[in-house]
C-alpha cells in the first residue's frame, strides 16, 4: 500500500493540472504541504492529443486558452489575502508563459489571437503537468476500482500498471473526464453501422470508405457533433452530412454577460437561482449549443444540413449494409436512411462512474448522499460548493455533476484556477468559512 495522500485524482486531464498547478504554488509559497496522487491511464492530457476518442486532435477548442489553468485568477476570494500570492505562483504555469517559452507568444497575438487544435492544449497541459511537481505525483496506470478505506475515513483506488495491481490511497477524492456516451436507442445488428461521440477517430477512417458519398447521420445539438461534423467534414469530404438536433439548433451566448457567470457564478448568486433559470442557461450556453466560430466554418457548406427532430430509435437496414433513423419532428414521426450515424447525445457521467464504483461502495454512497444513480432525471444532483456531493463523508469532488447547482464553467474549461480553488480549499482553509482565518494567516507570513 502507497502512503495516503491529501487527495486522489482520476485522470491527468485539464482539471487535474489546474489542481496541480494550484497545489504546487501553494507548497512553494510554504502554505502547505498538500499532497495529491493523480492517477493517469494513458498519458497526461490524453484526452486532448487525440488518444481517448472524442477527438482526433486537429479539431478546434472551442475556447480561448487564455482561460488557461488559473484562471480567472481571483483566488483571493477564495483564500483572502494569500490569494494574489498563489495566482503569482500559478501565472508561470499560464497559457502566456508556455507560448513565450516557445517563442510563439508574438506571433499568436499577432495573428489575433487564433482558436489553437485540441493537441496544441493538450501539449499545454502536459506542460503544465511536468512541471506543477510540489506535492504533486503522477501515477501511470487505470483505475479499475474505487472504494474506500478500510475505516471508511478516507478512498482507496485500485489501479491496474505496469507491475499490475497497484492500490493508493487519499483523504479526498476528485474524479474528472466527461464520461461515457448516453445509450440511444438501437437494434443490435445496427451496432456496426454506428459510431459514438467516444469513438476513436481512427475507427471512423476504417469503416467509412473514402471513395463515394456515404450518407451520414449525426445525432445531437452540442460540441460534441460539431466536433465529429468538422472531423468528418475533413477526412471524407465527399460524404453527406445530416445534423439531428432535439430542438431548434442554436449557437452559443458567448457574451460578457454569459462568459462572467461562468468565471465567477457567485456574481449572479448561481445557487441561489431558481433550477429553471439555471437549466435555462446552461442549455443555452454549454449543452446542446453549438460554438459560433465552429459553426461560421460550414456556413456555406451544401454537404451539411440540419434538421429538428428528436431520434427515438436506429434500425438495422439494407441487410446490415445501413441504417434506418426514427425521429419526432415537428411535423410528426418520420423515417430516414442514412449508411452512418454518430450518436452525439451527450455524455453520462454517472453511468461511467457506475463502473468504477462496486455496488457495495454505490449502496454506501446513495444512503449517505441520497439516490445519485438511479434518481429521477429531473431531480437535482446535490453537488456542494467545494464541487462534492453533498452528505457524502470523505469528500467526493466531481467538477462535472456541479454545473446546475454550483455554476456552469465547473463541467467544462470555462474557469479551471476557480474549479482547483474550490477543491484544494478544503485542504487549506478547513471546512468552514475561511475568510477569517486566512486574513490572519497572510498576515503572519508577511504576504
Ligand atoms: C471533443 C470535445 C471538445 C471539447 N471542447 C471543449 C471546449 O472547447 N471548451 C470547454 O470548455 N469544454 C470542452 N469540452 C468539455 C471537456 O471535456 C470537459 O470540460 C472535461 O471535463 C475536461 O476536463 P477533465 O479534466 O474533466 O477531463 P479530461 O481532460 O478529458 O481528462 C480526463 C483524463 O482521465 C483519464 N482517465 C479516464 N478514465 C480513467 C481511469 N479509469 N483511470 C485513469 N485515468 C482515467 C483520461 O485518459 C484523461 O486523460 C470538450 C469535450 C470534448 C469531448
């Protein structure tokens, strides 16, 4: 067994490295020692370079990499007057700092600024995380299982490395990624002919013939399959490409007025908003919406078209050789057929998490939290505001179920230096309300 740490993270993605970053500046500054185990199953940012599916790497973020891992940099609301000391710290570890390092500072600016592929993050991710090394250890191999410590004081994740079964412990426990793809609805033999927003883009290149013009659904109205439109869109520019969207396609709010909830939802009182202002405007700016600047790329583009309508159902055709798509428009339910289709109808958390948690450790869970797996969809999850499930001891952070009740950047890139201070606050301020005491504790240190 390998010493505990303060906390445990799944996954060496962006949520993690902000944390790292956030930890290390505080263990430089002396504020600590914090120790966090990140435990990584295929390479540090694998997500973004491509590895994982969802992405081949070439695509566009969808967000500046300005609003890299600290910021918005505000953590002196979180940390009183040790705040602007540790965002000092974190600014080596900016977008800025990586780009002049590379001597690609002036010529980004000078370019206005550009969107940068998903790679190019991901290196800056990596970046980060080779270098936020105070208190930090990263750990190669996938967690297999979570579940907690003997005593029930702290987590334990089994991890499946190189030597095999390794096992690590940690007071806390955050649990990052998007999860996997929601289940739609399918025959089985219609199984081949589909592909999942989580597909690897090399098995769309193996299955979709480059010769011809393959017809090709794509389910669902976010980043997602704008994100596989733009893949495919440039692999096989000859296919066909038909965009189902639950509801009218919209693009995203991308205003100030929008972009400041995100960085800071405590502007606005977010929690305190009623559920339905809060569902409003996620599904206006996050879910289900897509990215203005992705989009203003098929503009004028007669191999894409978009049509409203929910699918219900994917049926096996032409011996196997295609697809039949059932969907509810507003003109009523109608048919199409297409050779592909790609469900991008979002992702489920839960249902990945399902998988690493034993039913035993689920059962513990929900009776301490309340139903989390298997509540009704539209009953909040509760999610407090150092990103954890609420009731539920010791701390389980997942950034990615806190975007109703806690704020909408929490799920996403939209203000990563927030979402590491709101979980690494715990471990340096305590649990209570910190202002008090962390004025007196800049104070000693002469900050
Ligand atoms: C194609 C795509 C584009 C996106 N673009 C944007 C965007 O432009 N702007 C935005 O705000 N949001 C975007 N998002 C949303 C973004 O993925 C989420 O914000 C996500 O939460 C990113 O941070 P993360 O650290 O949680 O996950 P990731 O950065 O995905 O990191 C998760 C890591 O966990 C590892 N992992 C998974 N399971 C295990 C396991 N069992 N054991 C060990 N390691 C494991 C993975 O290998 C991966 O490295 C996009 C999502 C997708 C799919």
């Amino acid at each position: 067994m390998s010493g505990a740490a303060d906390l445990l993270v799944v996954g060496a993605g962006a949520k993690a490295a902000a944390v790292a970053a956030k930890v290390d500046a505080i263990n430089r500054l002396g504020l600590g020692p914090i120790s966090v185990t990140i435990v990584e199953g295929v390479e540090p940012a694998a997500s973004w370079k491509g590895l994982n599916g969802m992405t081949s790497g070439d695509e566009p973020l969808a967000v500046t990499p300005i609003k890299d891992v600290g910021f918005p940099y505000e953590s002196g609301k979180a940390f009183g007057d040790l705040g602007p000391a540790i965002d000092r710290e974190v600014m080596s570890l900016s977008w800025q700092q990586y780009l002049v390092g590379r001597g690609g500072w002036a010529r980004w600016v000078n370019a206005e600024t550009p969107s940068i592929r998903h790679r190019d993050y991901g290196a800056y991710l990596a970046w980060v995380l080779s270098r936020a090394t105070t208190g930090v250890r990263i750990v190669s191999g996938r967690v297999q299982q979570v579940g907690f410590t003997p005593g029930g004081e702290g987590w334990t994740v089994e991890v499946e490395g190189r030597e095999g079964l390794e096992r690590y412990e940690g007071g806390a426990l955050l649990l990052t990624g998007p999860g996997v793809h929601r289940h739609l609805s399918h025959d089985p033999e219609a199984a081949p002919r589909m592909f999942h927003c989580d597909s690897k883009r090399g098995d769309f290149l193996t299955r979709v013939p480059a010769e011809g013009s393959p017809e090709i659904a794509i389910v669902g109205g976010g980043e997602s399959a704008l994100s596989c439109l733009a893949f495919l869109r440039r692999h096989r520019p000859s296919a066909r490409l038909t965009v189902y969207t639950p509801t009218l396609p919209m693009s995203r709010g991308e205003s100030f007025l929008e972009n400041r909830v995100f960085a800071d939802p405590d502007c606005v009182g977010w929690s305190a908003l009623e559920l339905s202002q809060r569902r409003l405007f996620v599904r206006q700016c996050d879910r289900g919406v897509f990215d203005p600047g992705g989009l203003l790329n098929i503009a004028y583009d007669d191999h894409c078209r978009f049509l409203t309508g929910r699918v219900v159902h994917v049926a096996s055709v032409s011996g196997g050789d295609g697809v039949a798509v059932d969907y509810a428009s507003p003109e009523g339910p109608s048919v199409d057929a297409y050779e592909f289709l790609v469900n991008c109808s979002g992702f489920d958390l839960l249902e990945q998490l399902r998988g690493l948690f034993a039913p035993g450790v689920r059962a513990e869970i929900e009776r301490q939290s309340g139903p989390l797996w298997d509540r009704p969809a539209d009953v909040e999850v509760p999610m407090g505001r150092a990103l954890e499930v609420v009731g539920l001891s010791p701390r389980l952070h997942i950034p990615g179920l806190a975007a109703l009740a806690q704020g909408p950047g929490f799920a996403n890139l939209g203000c990563l230096g927030l979402t590491a201070n709101r979980v690494v606050a715990p471990l340096l301020v305590g649990d209570e309300a910190p202002a008090a005491m962390v004025v007196t504790r800049g104070d000693e240190l002469g900050l």
